[in-house]
C-alpha cells in the first residue's frame, strides 16, 4: 500500500512544479468573445484542468488619455466556468498602471495562484495593491508607496483589511510580501 501511496504522490509532485503558462492569440481563445478591450490572455493546464485569465482594461484615463481607467481580470477552468473576477477602477484622473502579474504554485498543490499588482495614481505618493487568488480565494495587500514633498520614501501597507491573509497560509503570506516589497519598497534599491 505505501508503494502504491508514493506512486500517486509522484505525478501531483511532478505536475505541480511543470506548469507551464502560455499567452495564447486573442483569436485562438473562444471565451474572448465574451470581453472587450482585452490587454493579456494567459492559459495554463493545472490540477483543476484547462485555466484561462483574460485581463482586460479601458484604456482613456491621464492627460494623454492612455491611462488605464479600470482594471479587471476574468479567471476561467474548463470551457467557460467563471472561478474569480475582479475589477477596480481608477480614483482620478491620473488612472492606474498594471505592474505585474505573477503565476506560482507556492504550496505545491498544484494549482497556480495568480498575483496581480498595481498602482492607482501618478502622485508623487500613489497606492499600490496585490491581489492574490488560489482555486477561488482572494487575498490582497493594499498599500501607498513613492516619495513625499522631502523625497523621503513613503512605504506602507495593510495584509489584513478586506480580503485578508490573516488567515492564509504562511507559504502564500511570505511570497506575497516579498512580491509587494520587491515591486514597491523604495526603502530598498
């Protein structure tokens, strides 16, 4: 019975360091047609089977209008089955500016958790937020970073308002500090 224990461990183990993410042509993606202004498409196979996240964005925000004026990310498993969405939007004029987007299988689960971070603002001081899902869980960091009026580095942030990761594991809480910290710490160059 152990023998046969080790061997089904084996593949899950395997699978969930081997994912491997693609950006497929908008055109080669039915669910497309579902959204407009599409800004990213990525795929991937996981233990939850075929994923698709479409990141879409109106972009008619800042002085010169290329700003984008919201965000939203759109999280499909099999043909068409909604997991997540999110959508934020901009607070004034200056827009927001998506600064990454992270695939990782942190706890070797094999199912990929999806880090988007991004800025609200073009002030000298600007927010700043993580998002974090795995299999339908969301977790956020939100915080301001930049430089005040006295160029002294402005850094801060809140892990556990809404969408906490209070209660997350410590896997998922380290890595998405250090993403947040390596992104927007102006403490550290």
């Amino acid at each position: 019975m152990r023998k046969l224990f080790t061997l089904l461990l084996i593949p899950v183990s395997f699978f969930s360091q081997d994912i491997e993410i693609t950006q497929p042509d908008f055109r080669d993606v039915e669910l497309a047609n579902k959204h407009s202004d599409i800004i990213k498409i990525y795929a991937w196979y996981d233990s939850l089977g075929k994923n698709t996240l479409i990141m879409t964005a109106d972009r008619n925000c800042g002085d010169m209008r290329d700003e984008y004026c919201d965000l939203r990310a759109y999280h499909y498993t099999g043909k068409n089955k909604l997991l997540w969405d999110i959508k934020d939007y901009a607070e004034d004029q200056y827009g927001m500016f998506l600064n990454d987007i992270e695939f990782s299988d942190v706890d070797s689960d094999g199912i990929v958790e999806i880090s988007i971070l991004y800025q609200l603002g073009a002030d000298d001081i600007y927010s700043v937020k993580l998002i974090m899902h795995e299999n339908g869980k969301k977790y956020a960091i939100r915080g301001k970073t930049g430089f005040d009026y006295r160029d002294r580095c402005v850094y801060d942030y809140d892990m556990f308002g809404r969408n906490s990761f209070e209660y997350a594991k410590n896997s998922f809480r380290n890595h998405a500090l250090g993403l947040f910290s390596d992104a927007y710490n102006c403490y550290s160059d």
